[in-house]
C-alpha cells in the first residue's frame, strides 16, 4: 500500500468536469440498427402463406391466419403469418427461412400498449407505423437454410441423343434424389395445384427416409400412372412450388419418377393391396388413356368388372401414340397398364367401338359406360395450300412413328406451332431426318414471341441443342406449292395475337415476309377429339359446351348412363386425365351403390 | 490498521466424518440466508449462511432458481431451432454458447465453417469477453462499495454493445453463430467504429485503474482474500482466470487452440497470489489482451469470402449418430458443450458446462468458511459466476 493507493482514488473528481454520456431521450434518439432484428414486416402480395416461418419458429410463435379479403388461388393459401410477440424471441430465423423474401425486421424496438393482445398481429395486413422503415434486418442474399439449386441430372448429349429415340434424361441417383428431396419444405401448396391432388410433401419424405415402397405406395393412392407421371408429367406443381420463388422449384417430377425408378417391378403388387370384393356390377371404358385406365384402375379396387375397349393395338393412348420415345419410352407404358390390369380390369385391344361393338352394345351389356377418349385428331390451319397431302397433321405423324410406318421423312420440313406437340414433331422429324440423310432441317415457326411460348422452356432449348430451328412470332399465310409439289411456307411477322377484348385475332406485318423452305409442312395447332363412335341420335341427345361433351361436376353426361373423362372434356394433359379418371370412378361408384349424395 | 480478527473459541467442534455441529439453540451459531435477491449475490442464486458473530462457520449453496430446462428443451427442437435458444443459457456473455453450440454441429454433421467466419465467431468472443469483465469489474468494485466503476464500465459494455448491434442486429442475444458459419460480414465502417470504441475503454479501463486497483480501501478489503490453492485447481476443476490468478497457466485458447487462435499474438495473462485481488487484476489485464485481439483479428481477416458453409434444408435437417465435447475459453474459464446425436433430427442429449457451477458451488462453500459477512459478496463476485449457466 503506497501514497498513490490513498490519492489516486480521488482522480475520479475528473469526472465532475466531464459531458454526461448518456442519451437525453433513447427513446426518441436512438434507432436500431441498420440490421436491427425489430418489428416484423411482411410484404402481402409477395408472401404465399406457405407456412415455412410458421414450422420452423422454436417458440411457436406465429399462426398462419386467413388474411381478409384474400382467397386462396394456385400456388398462394391465403393464410398469412400471425406473430405473437408473447413468444417471439426476434431470432429471425422465421426472415431466414422465409421461401419469398417477403418477410423481413424493421429497426422499430418501442412498442407501447395497455392491451395486450396487441402484440399479436399480421405483419402487412394490420399496418403498423414500420411497415415502410427502409432499415432492419433482411435475409442477406447468401444466407441460405435451404438450398436454393437443384442437383445435376445427367443427359444425353444433344450429338447422342438426336441419333436415337433413346431416353434423354438419366433420372436421379439415390444421392441426388435426396438431395433434392432434401429442399422440399413440405409447405403442400403443390397438393393443392396438382390435379390429381398427390400427397407430394409425404413422398418426397419417403425419399429422404429412403422408404421408397411407402413411397409407391403414396403414388398409387393417387396416381396409377406414376411411371408416366414421373415423366412427362406437366408438372404444374412445379410451378407453384415455394422454393421456386427464390431458387429452382423442386423438381417433383423427376422425385416421383425416381421413386417408381427405385421399387423393383416385381414387388409393385406386394405394396398395392387387393382389390375388393367383387360388387357383381359392370362397367365399359371406351378408350385405354391415362383417364379410362385410371377409372378402371379405381373401379376393379372397389370390386367392379371393368372392360376396356382400345381401337389402336397397344394401350396407352396419346401417351403412347402422342409423346415421342426419347421423352417416354413404351416399357414405361407397358409397366404402368400391366399393373392396372393386374387388378382384374379385362383391357381389349384393336376393338373400336361404332364398328362391331356399338355404344348402344355396351350400354345394354354394363351398369355404366365410360368415354375417355383422346384428342387424336389435328387441326387444320386451313391456310391456302394446306390441303395438300404433304401438308400433314402432327398427330397423326407421331401416331405412325409409334407404329414404326414409314411416312416419308422429308429432306426439310416446316412446323406450324408452338407448343408441346409442335416440339414433339419436330424433334422427332429431326431424328428420322439424321438417321436419313445425316443432316437436321427442321424449322418451327411459332405465332407467340419467345417470352409467351407454350412450349415448355427444356423442350425449346432441348430442341435448339438438336439443331431444330425455331422462329417466334411467325403467323402461316399460304403453302407454297411449286410444281404441285411442297416448296415451302409463306408466313408474316406477328404484330399482336389477341384483340383488345381478349380474342383471338392476329394481326400482322405485311411487309415482313419469309419463305421457309421444306417439302412438308407439319400443322401442330391443337387437336381435338374424334365422336363419330357417338352416332348421331346419341350427338343430338346429349348437351354439349362449346363442342366438347358437356359433363357434371362428377362426370357425368346428360343421359345418366354415359360418363365421359380425360382430354376429351379437359383438354390435353396426362396428370388432369388422371385426375379426371378418379373422379368419374368415384361417381359412378356412388351411383352403383346407392350412395350418390356422398360422393 | 486494525483488521477484524475471529474469535476461534466459538468454533464448532468437527465430528469424524468431518461435518460440524450446530447447536443453533445455543445461541452461538445463526443462520442466515444470503439471496437469492441479495444485491451482493451475482445472479439469482442464494447462500444458506452459517454464522458466529460476523463470521461464517458453515456455507450451503443453493441453486435452480434459474432453471429453465434448456438441455431438456433442446432434445425436442430441431438443429436448427436449438440455436436461437443457447444464447440465454448465459446472459453476459451469450455467445460461447452459440459457438461452441455450432461448431458442436458442425462437428458432428462433417460439415465446416468458411475461413471468413472463422475470423468473424473470434471478433464476437473477444468482444464478448470484454463486455463480461466490464461487467465483472463494475459488479467488483461495486460489492465493496464503491459504485461509480459500474457506472463507467456501463458505459463501456453499452459501446461494445453498439457494436454487436450493428454486427449482429441485437444487443444482447446476439443468435449469429449459426450452425453452418455466421449470418453476415462486418458492415460497411465497421473497423473504425470499433478502434473508436476500444480507445474509449481503454480510457475507461486506464480510470478504473486508478480509482479501483490503486486504491487503499480496495486493497485492504482484497488483498490477501480468498486464497484459491494451487492444489485446489485440478480437484475443483477451476479453470480459467481463478486457475490463472493462482499461477496455474491454464487457457484453452492455447492448450486447446480452436478458430484461429493460434494464428494470433497474445498471452495467456496469470498471477501468483490467488486471492480477490490478483483475479481482479488479472481480468483487468485480460480486457487489453482481449483489446490487442480484436485489433489483431480486424487487421488480419479476409475481407471477402463466404460466411456459410453449405448446410442442408435445416427443417429436416438429421445428423449421424455421434458424440463430442467442445470448448473454449470464456471471461470465466472453460465453456463447454457435450453434444450427442442419434442420427435424427434432434438431439439425444445436449449438456453444458458452465465454469461457474464448479466455482460458484462446491469451491465458493469451501472457501467461505471463515470470511466476514461483509466479505462473503467480494469473495463471491472475484470467483466471476453466473448462475443462468450453473442450471441451465
Ligand atoms: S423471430 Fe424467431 S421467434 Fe420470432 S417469430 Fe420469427 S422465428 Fe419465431
Ligand atoms: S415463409 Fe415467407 S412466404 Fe411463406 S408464409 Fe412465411 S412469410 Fe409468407
């Protein structure tokens, strides 16, 4: 102990003669942080309710709640996040998390109320005086709890590929289906979405857990054709999915061709149980698609006797006849159909209804007769020169390259269209044309411009890659026919497609003229169905809407006996031919039963 | 000086086991409980206080009454929801929980943190550790009476405290170690803003040294106090600056090097004569060590880099089956997590060792026999506990 001990305390007098350093009004003066975790905002319109904030909060501290005025549509529940502020311990892993972004912090920390139930409240929906603060905390751009990138799918190189009808895409390995399943944030938006309403959340778990019979199983609760689903599916869940919002959507489909992928063949009848009893009562399906088959598939479980008439030789309808096999290979159909079979349904092909067997026939044999046919027959441009006979339907083409027919592959073709099946033929033609003579000349000329197209996005640069070329905003003027022969088409740059009431008209730029060169011109403008089978008495009876068979919410046609599913009532598309399948099975289950109010 | 001394005829007789007996209805002896709202007691805990005349015969501690089950919490969160939680099991100085939580994690998932965020989870304990022993000192000096060195150390934390908010967007539970890395990098001037606020606790710290080392009262009431034996060290388990201040050299920063300590310049700081007084000091001198780091860690971290290794979607996020024990040097000695998992979603079990439950139990009753009532709060306070993490 020294001198200094006993004076240096007294140098704290300095003090006295110092500023004070606290903050007069903190209250007033002192705002958070640029990165402040303070109140929660929400932006409403970009928030999708998918619920990830909800599931992972620790404290469970926020409800999805509906938000007024908001229905539920695709890809949105409507429901947004509550949050209460009883809870909540402002970790932000709810702003990490959040799949849109939508949700972040202010820098706002002073909240004063006599109430309570104040502090619980919708951020976005109930305004609040931070809504509009620039400053707090947001997700930075690489902080990511949940991958945002799918993993790499093998393919076929476009070289390889273009030589064959192979399979181009190699599907997932257990290790990328994994990952992949990995990202799904089981929100269930896509339940929603899909047509046929697949439980996807539970089965992308499955192959997380490795569980793949579960897996199958979940499949064919919904969906017997999971096999061609897993293919070539529109995959419009994919679409809504709210990891699409700040990455790559899950990539449903090939999780759910993975998973068929990965159950042995053999032990498929092993994860499905019998069907039912047998109920004594029949039923006719005209047509063996993705919607009769599904119907059938449902009815023979509940223990009907289900007949199905095919006109063409093989099953499968324009999943066979339609889709190219380098998109669906026919052993995958092959799978699919043998196990619908399997449970009883008695499948005839080459039988075309209308010839030797009449509806009526079918009528009188069955308790309920189902049309499902397909839209087997193409639409004509009616452009001058299109009647042709080498001014040929896409359709109908694909129909003959799956039967193997030889059409005459021409040297270079044009394609009018710009969808799917527009794709579809010229990639197919493409092909024929390398096995041929070496060389590709294809040219689609579609009328939307490339930021409308209807194809889908990998069809387009698939195509590309296979040196089809395809031009965007061309509307067919004429034929051109030289010497009787196809020479090529004349088409003008499109100026806009629709009115402006929305109808379709094209309008366009006269003075931007081409001549495509080709000595076929393939129309793939749409299809529609063939009901000559129906006969004209049954034509003139039945109520129609807008020329499609007009059907009740169960699918059921005005005369009680006929019921009618799949492209022929919805339009093209495989997974709603599914989805239609069960419902007109359900319908006529309850009509067979006696118990049609329940269904 | 006069100094008090105990009248040693009023001792209770040792019985063989070597537990004593009270006769409290001789009037001798009185019970007295100190906490668990004592002002003099660090946290909510309290001391079952046998006294004879003014000094103490016989000391229980009693705990729990900040238990708020965390371990048993977290076997039924998930990895990821565990991490906003560990942060409260240790109020002052929050975020050896967060690291030793993640890299436990990491560990265990085979996963490894970026480079950058190794620097980063380094900056946020030394700040961290500075932020305790501001507090230390003021609870220090203000157990002996004297209360205007809280006030300045106050204000130092309140500094380092604006700094973790505009770094980690809140002040005291700062949840920015996460499994995986850190959230985000320094914010744009955020190196001057810092050297601004060490040069003011260093002044801070240069009045504190004055005012309260270099002060007879402080000195009389510490020196020579609450002597911590060399051979104590191993059999209680002390660690850190108590181990330290007794000679025994003892910092897992250096003995276990983990982040990037060992590409960093400092020395371990100890004394030699163990009692109130040499701790205080010693953390005194800690807080400039722990300045030199933060400077030498600003200096030399990358600038660019990725703060996050990848992890997978954290929702489902399932680890293999494992164990492993993970430390690291806090203001008060080890801090250490026992992570097990069982290759699910959630952890099997999680334990924590805080350093205060051995220093703050079974070493403070040892001790305590034979101190002055009014010395009990001093010596209590020089063994820098925390009761949030004795119970957890
Ligand atoms: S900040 Fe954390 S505790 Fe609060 S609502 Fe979000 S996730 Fe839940
Ligand atoms: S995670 Fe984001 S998008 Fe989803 S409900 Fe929550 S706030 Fe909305």
């Amino acid at each position: 102990m020294s001198l200094k001990d006993v004076l240096s305390p007294f140098t704290a007098w300095k003090y006295v003669f110092r500023d004070p350093v606290t903050i007069e009004n903190p209250l007033r003066d002192r705002p958070g942080a640029a990165r402040y975790r303070g109140f929660h905002k929400n932006d409403p319109e970009l928030c999708i309710g998918c619920g990830t904030c909800e599931t992972i909060c620790q404290n469970g501290a926020i409800d999805m709640v509906p938000a007024p005025g908001r229905d539920p549509r695709q890809g949105d529940s409507a429901l947004r996040p509550r949050i209460d502020y009883g809870r909540c311990c402002w970790c932000a892993l709810c702003v990490d998390v959040c799949m849109t972004k939508s949700l972040s912090m202010s820098n706002e920390y002073i909240w004063v109320d006599r109430d309570p139930d104040a502090f619980r409240f919708t951020p976005g929906i109930d305004s609040k005086r931070w809504d509009s603060a620039e400053l707090g905390y947001h997700r930075p751009e690489h902080h990511r709890l949940v991958p945002e990138h799918r993993p790499h799918m093998g393919e076929l190189e476009p070289e390889e590929r273009i030589g064959s009808f192979a399979e181009i895409v190699d599907g997932y390995t257990v290790e990328q289906a994994r990952a992949e399943a990995d990202r799904c944030v089981s929100c269930g938006l896509c339940i929603a979405t899909c047509p046929a309403h697949m439980d996807i959340p539970n089965y992308i778990a499955a192959i997380r857990d490795g569980d793949y019979r579960h897996g199958l199983e979940l499949l064919y609760r919904t969906n017997p054709f999971s096999e061609i689903c897993g293919r070539v599916c529109t995959h419009k869940c994919e679409t809504v999915c709210a990891a699409g919002h700040t990455g790559e959507p899950v990539a449903i489909r090939w999780l759910k061709r993975h998973i068929v992928d990965q159950v042995p063949y053999e032990q498929y009848r092993d994860v499905l149980a019998p069907p039912a009893p047998a109920t004594g009562r029949t039923v006719a399906v005209v047509g063996a698609g993705p919607a009769g088959l599904t119907a059938a598939f449902d009815l023979a479980r509940l223990g009907h006797a289900v007949t199905v008439y095919e006109a063409l030789d093989k099953p499968g309808g324009m999943t066979r006849w339609g889709i190219p096999e380098y998109r669906l290979p026919y052993d995958i159909i092959d799978r699919d159909v043998d196990v619908i079979r399997s449970m009883g349904v008695d499948l005839r092909c080459g039988q075309r209804i209308g010839g030797d067997v009449t509806l009526g026939q079918l009528r009188d044999g069955h308790d309920a007769v189902v049309l499902a046919l397909g839209l087997q027959m193409g639409r004509a441009t009616r452009i001058p020169g299109s009647d042709h006979p080498d001014v040929r339907k896409a359709v109908d083409l694909l129909r003959q390259a799956t039967a193997g027919e030889d059409f005459g592959t021409p040297q270079q073709a044009v394609v009018i269209g710009g969808g799917n099946v527009a794709m579809d033929i010229a990639r197919t033609l493409a092909r024929l044309q390398k096995q041929a003579f070496g060389t590709v000349r294809v040219t689609v000329t579609a009328l939307e411009d490339f930021a409308h197209f209807l194809a889908d996005p990998d069809e387009i640069k698939e195509s590309f890659e296979e040196g089809v070329v395809i031009l965007d905003a061309r509307g067919p003027q004429a034929v051109v026919i030289e010497d009787g022969e196809v020479a090529g088409l004349k088409t003008w740059k499109v100026k806009s497609i629709f009115d402006e009431q929305g109808r379709f008209a094209p309008s366009y730029d006269e003075t931007d003229e081409m001549i495509h060169p080709g000595s076929m011109v393939v129309e793939a403008i749409g299809q529609m169905t063939d009901t000559a089978l129906l006969g004209e008495d049954l034509t003139e009876k039945l109520a129609w809407n807008r020329g499609r068979l007009q059907v009740d919410a169960k699918g059921r046609t005005s005369e009680p006996w006929l019921w009618a599913a799949g492209d022929m009532v919805r339009g093209p598309d495989v997974v709603s031919a599914v989805a239609d399948g069960h419902r007109v099975a359900a319908g006529i289950h309850a009509a067979l039963t006696g118990k049609e109010d329940q269904a | 000086m006069a100094l008090y001394t105990p009248d040693r005829s009023q001792y209770p007789a040792a019985l063989p086991d070597g537990s004593l007996e009270f006769d409290l209805a001789s009037g001798k002896y009185l019970k007295l409980w100190q906490g668990p709202q004592h002002p003099g007691i660090t946290g909510n805990m309290s001391l079952e206080l046998t006294v004879c005349g003014d000094e103490i015969v016989h000391a229980r501690t009693h705990v729990g009454y900040l238990h708020r089950g965390f371990e048993k919490l977290m076997e039924r969160r998930t990895f990821i929801q565990c991490f906003p939680i560990v942060c409260r099991i240790c109020v002052p100085e929050p975020d050896f929980n967060e690291y030793c939580y993640a890299q436990a994690v990491e560990e265990l998932a085979g996963i490894e943190a970026p480079e950058r965020a190794r620097w980063i989870r380094t900056l946020i304990l030394e700040m961290g550790r500075i932020n305790s022993y501001m507090m230390y000192l003021g609870g220090q000096a203000g157990s002996l009476g004297q209360a205007v060195i809280g006030q300045w150390t106050t204000y130092g934390r309140d500094l380092m405290l604006d700094r973790f908010e505009e770094l980690t967007g809140a002040r005291i539970y700062h949840m920015f170690i996460l499994p995986g890395g850190v959230r985000d990098g320094l914010p744009d001037g955020f190196e001057t803003r810092m050297e601004e606020t060490l040069r003011e606790i260093e002044r801070i710290m240069a009045d504190v040294e004055d005012v309260m080392f270099h002060n007879a009262v402080f000195k009389t009431r510490t020196v020579g106090q609450g002597i911590i034996r060399p051979e104590w060290i191993e059999d209680y388990g002390v660690t850190g600056p108590n181990a330290r201040a007794a000679g025994v050299v003892k910092d897992v920063r250096k003995d276990q090097p983990y982040l990037v300590y060992p590409e960093l310049d400092f020395e371990p700081v100890s004394g030699t004569d163990s009692d109130v007084f040499t701790r205080a000091d010693v953390r005194r001198r800690d807080v400039h060590v722990s300045i030199d780091l933060v400077r030498q860690i600003l200096a030399r971290m990358p600038k660019d880099g990725p703060l996050m290794a990848k992890v997978p979607n954290v929702l489902h996020w399932k680890i293999p089956k494992g164990e492993t024990y993970v430390r690291g040097e806090c203001s008060r000695g080890e801090y250490g997590y026992y992570l097990v998992t069982d290759g699910s979603g959630y952890p099997r079990r999680v334990n924590v060792r805080g350093p205060s439950y051995t220093h703050a139990m079974a070493l403070l009753e040892k001790m305590i026999v034979g101190v002055n009532i009014a010395d009990v709060a001093g010596l209590m306070v020089s063994l820098h506990t925390y009761p949030p993490e004795i119970e957890r």
